[in-house]
C-alpha cells in the first residue's frame, strides 16, 4: 500500500530537535515499520492552498504509479490570509 503524507509541520518529522515528533515517533516512521510505501511531501510552514498544489504535481509526475491513501495534515485557515510559505 502506497501512502502519501502532506501538510504543514505536522506532517514533517522534527529531525532538528526541540518541540515536535522525534523522527522515530512521527506517524510515517510508523507506517514505515508496519511496511508500507510511505512519500513525504510535507512542508514547515506550508499552507493549505501550497499542500494542494504539492498533493497535486505529486499525483501527475511519475514518482508513484499509485497512491492509495493520503493523509494530509492541514493547517488553520488564518495562514492562507498571511501567506505561509
């Protein structure tokens, strides 16, 4: 089974430190170790409108020939207004 994972920080494991999911604690490190096909599209700071382009241009490029489930952490509406990244 093929996942995709999109979204803001949440998405993104903390490989940095200080707060948030410690690499081995984060949902895809999860997933991973119950096998299955795991993508990370997520970006910090992203917003919603961002996710959907990224979630976009994933599906039509040919990096997966299918995606079964995706799992989209999305981010609070206000973002979208100051621009995100």
């Amino acid at each position: 089974m093929n996942i995709l994972i999109a979204g803001d920080s949440w998405g993104m494991p903390n490989y940095y430190g200080g707060s948030g999911a410690k690499p081995h604690e984060h949902t895809e490190w999860y997933l991973r170790k119950k096998g299955y096909n795991v993508h990370n599209i997520s970006y910090n700071g992203g917003t919603n409108k961002n996710s959907i382009t990224r979630i976009d241009n994933f599906l039509q490029s040919e990096c997966w020939e299918k995606t079964d489930w995706i799992l989209w952490f999305h981010t609070e509406f206000p973002r979208e207004i100051s621009g995100g990244v």
